[in-house]
C-alpha cells in the first residue's frame, strides 16, 4: 500500500508536498524546475508559509511528481481543505497594527521571517540600541507571517507585564494550543521568565518566540541577532542625488520630510546636507525621526549646522510629532550598562580614525585576545558599534554619535537623558 491514505487524515498539504518530494527523491529546486515554479515557492508552501495555494499551483506540482489516481486525489485534497475558510472562531490572532511604515529593513525583515518560518528556529532575540527600531521590524515580521502564514500572534509588552504566575502561564498555554503561534515579548530588556517559556515550548509544539531587548538575555537554544542601524552614503554620493536616495538612511529621512513637507524633493544642492546629516546620525532610525521633526523650521543645511557641536544640543520635537526621547538618552543608557573594562575599551577605540578589525582592539589595548573579542561582541550587541564591509575579514567601526559623546561631557548627557 502506498500510504496516501494514511497521509490524508494525518499530513497538511506542506507537509503531504514535502514527503512525496522525498519520496521520489527530488531536491526542492529540481522539483521547482519540473513544475516551473521558483524554489522560493516550493519551500514556502513546504514550510507553510503559504496556507493557500492556487489551483493552477497544485495542478503543476501533481503533473511534475508524476501523481495519478488516489494520490493525486489525497494530494489536491489537502490542498482544498487548507484553503477552506476557518471557523471564525479560530481566526488567528493579529499583531498590532504599526504606526507608520518600514524603510530599508527589507533584508531583516526577510531573514527573520525565514528563521522563524523556513528554518525552525524557535526562540529569536532581535538586540540593538534603543531608537534602531527594534519593535518596528518585529511588528512587519509579526503581520508577514499573520497574512502570509495564518500565524496567531501573541503581543506582550513586557514593560507593562506583571510577573506570570501559574495562572498566567495556564492561561497563555491554552491561548496558543497546538497552532502556529508567534509569540512576541517587546521591550524585555529586565529579562524573560525562563520557567514560563520552558512550559510553552514544551506544550505548544508550533509555538515560535520572538524577543526584543536592547541587551541580549542568554537562553538555551537561542538565537541573538543584532540590529544595526541603518546604512548610511558614503562622501562619494553626496552630489547624485538619485543614488543617494537608494541608501536606506536616505531612504528614511526622506519618507519622514516628505510626510511633514509634501511635495519635497531632494536636489542636488540639499543633497550634501541630507548626507552629512545621515552620516552624523549614524542611520539611526529614532534619531533620523528626531531630526526630521524640526523639518518644519530648520532645512538639512540648518539641521547640520545646529549639530556641529554635537547630535545631544538637539532638543526633541514637540510632543505632538511623535514623543521620541532625546538623542543621547539611549547611549547614555547603553554606556551606563557597559563593564568598566568594555567602556574602557569604546573609549579608547572611538579615539582611533576609520575601522578596526578584533585583532586590532587587541593590540591597542595589550588584552588577552578572548577576553577582547568577547567584549567586542558585547559592545556589537548592545549597538554601540557596528560592522562595516571589507574584503580582508570582520571589520567594525564606532558610531560617530559615541566619538561625539567621549568628545563631550559624559554626566550631562546622562542627566540630559
């Protein structure tokens, strides 16, 4: 017996798509070239991503696995019966709805759907410096896999989440059941209940949790990804305005210019100023926002101007624009979290011109190597640096805000913050 009629009470179409595959010993891109259809739908539907594939789609996979008969009949079966309309009281959970729209993470974006959704990862950590935008990427991550996949999605703000008891860790358990369920803690930067994600991962096998943090909370079988901010020109571009536009800081900056001054166009003349005002930023996506805010009284070239001295002697909008903190507020609380040793070591590589690679920090500060590397994985993490490309190996460099925080006084901006 061929065993189609026990997949068809016991496999989803993703699943019943991926054992005939193997069974006739097929990779997903031959089976893609056969059906012609792209890899990346064959491991879609596979993971099941895709809940809902046409018609036309079913038909080529049967005709290229060569099915006939009752297997063809299993096979396009469940695939009608994953398209079916679900009783609405079992419609997935949606995330919140984001505020605004994504720019220039569609690479993130990607990896981290694909980590969760393709690759099996079950619990992500997304770290990074506050203003990166931590929660905005994992909110478009959230909606990807609720639209694309039929994912559920738990949303906790763990800033206002009082400790989970054994009631809590109960109802939560029944909440996710056995479905696909995204279950997201925003904000964990006190740490998570590792007794409480322990019961859910073993109790809710299609459970997936999604963390951010702007420090990383070690977890067994966890992944830490973190998140720099984002690219900013280099000098080379400052007068082409059309390749300027394509940077993903540029990008940013311009989407909120263009909301607060409709009708703004980026000219060659302004462009230097766009630029320059980017590269003092780092990319970083809060402060990009800070800065567009004043958009309204103060052009690019005035904006640069007023942070000559210095991104921290720029005043928050008006609460009415959007409420985002002061500039220096997340470094100066990111230095306040570094080790003596890894703040020692910052200091003495924002002090230094250009890009650095590990063996470099070593020899500048005479550390054993372990101990250098492992801070500046830390100082990686927590956002501070980032890395840059370079053909000879990892390269990183200090963010310009930080070589202009050591330049100032450390104690005001803290109290600024």
């Amino acid at each position: 017996m061929d065993g189609g009629q026990s997949l068809q009470s016991t496999a989803g179409f993703g699943e019943l798509l991926r054992i005939r595959r193997e069974r006739v010993g097929l990779t997903q891109q031959v089976l893609a070239d056969h059906a012609t259809l792209s890899v990346r739908a064959i491991r879609d539907m596979e993971s099941g991503r895709v809940q809902r594939p046409r018609q036309e789609t079913v038909r080529l996979l049967a005709d290229a696995l060569r099915l006939e008969g009752r297997n063809r009949t299993v096979f396009e079966a469940a695939a009608r019966r994953q398209a079916l309309a679900e009783d609405p009281r079992e419609e997935p959970t949606a995330p919140p709805v984001a505020r605004g729209a994504i720019v220039g993470r569609e690479v993130e974006v990607e990896v981290l759907a694909d980590a969760l959704a393709v690759h099996g990862d079950r619990l992500v950590t997304v770290a990074g410096l506050g203003g990166v935008g931590k929660t905005r990427l994992v909110l478009e991550v959230a909606r990807r896999l609720h639209l694309a996949a039929r994912w559920s999605v738990r949303w906790v703000d763990c800033a206002r989440l009082p400790a989970a008891g054994p009631e809590r860790r109960a109802d939560l358990v029944r909440a996710v059941g056995d479905r696909p369920t995204l279950l997201v803690l925003d904000g964990a930067d006190a740490g998570v209940d590792t007794v409480l994600l322990d019961e859910l991962f073993q109790r809710c096998p299609g459970l997936r949790v999604l963390i951010t943090a702007r420090v990383p909370q070690p977890l067994p079988g966890g992944q830490v990804i973190p998140l720099a901010p984002l690219p900013t020109p280099g000098p080379e571009l400052d007068h082409d305005p059309v390749a300027l536009a394509e940077v993903g800081a540029v990008r940013l900056l311009l989407t909120h210019l263009r909301r607060l001054r409709p009708g703004y166009r980026l000219e060659r003349d302004e462009a230097p100023a766009v630029a320059a005002l980017c590269r003092q930023l780092d990319g970083l996506p809060g402060a990009l926002e800070l800065a567009a805010g004043w958009s309204t009284v103060l052009s690019p070239r005035q904006l640069v101007a007023r942070l000559a001295d210095g991104p921290f002697h720029l005043a928050p909008p008006p609460a009415g624009y959007g409420g985002r903190g002061d500039v220096g507020a997340a470094l100066g609380a990111a230095l306040d979290r570094l080790t003596l040793g890894q703040r020692d070591l910052l200091e003495r590589l924002a002090a230094e011109p250009g890009d650095w690679s590990g063996e470099d920090a070593v020899e500048l500060t005479g550390r054993p190597p372990q101990e250098c590397f492992a801070a500046v994985h830390e100082l990686l993490a927590s956002g501070l640096i980032r890395s840059v490309q370079a053909r000879e190996g990892v390269r990183f460099t200090v963010l310009n805000l930080c070589r202009r925080l050591f330049g100032a006084a450390y104690p005001v901006l803290a109290a600024a913050g």
